[in-house]
C-alpha cells in the first residue's frame, strides 16, 4: 500500500479533493483539519485501513473516487497532525 501524508494542504488541493470525494461538509471539515494522509491500494486493503485508522485515533476517514466512479481507488485521513500520524502509525504496524 502506497501512504502519503499531508501535514497541511493546498487550497488547490482541498479543492480537487473535494470535487473526487463522496462525503458532505468536506469543506467544513478541512478548515477544522490540517493534515491529511492519502492511500492507494487494492479495495480489501483500504477498508482495513480504514477500519484501523478510526480506531487508533480521532480522524474522518473518506474515499476519494478516480476516473471511474464506481471503484474505491484512494483513501483519504483527515484530522490533527498528531491524529493523522497515529492513524498512519497503525496502519503500518500491519503487514501486509
């Protein structure tokens, strides 16, 4: 699985986040947040993720669609740097 993390974010960015992602008050939430993680890997592998990221930390976990909107293609974590990092933490403490 392929990990990035934002400690902050573009308004550019922010904005072709939010056009790609499938969640309401994104906007709002990204002016409360300043970090973001990105993943990219296969679907079983994100939902995981996505269940230990909400787990390990206070974060909103979201799926940011790709060129076919059907497919779950990037995950995204958005919350404190702190809450990012301790999301990410976990999900790396799996092997994959």
């Amino acid at each position: 699985m392929k990990i990035h993390i934002m400690k902050t974010v573009s308004e550019g960015t922010r904005q072709i986040i939010i056009r790609r992602a499938r969640m309401e008050g994104l906007d709002v939430l990204f002016q409360e947040h300043s970090a973001l993680a990105v993943l990219n890997g296969n679907v079983c592998d994100l939902i995981y993720a996505s269940d230990l990221a909400q787990k390990a930390s206070d974060v909103e976990v979201f799926e940011i669609s790709g060129n076919c909107p059907q497919h779950l293609t990037c995950l995204a974590i958005l919350g404190s740097a702190s809450a990012v990092d301790e999301a990410v933490k976990r999900i790396n403490s799996e092997s994959w």
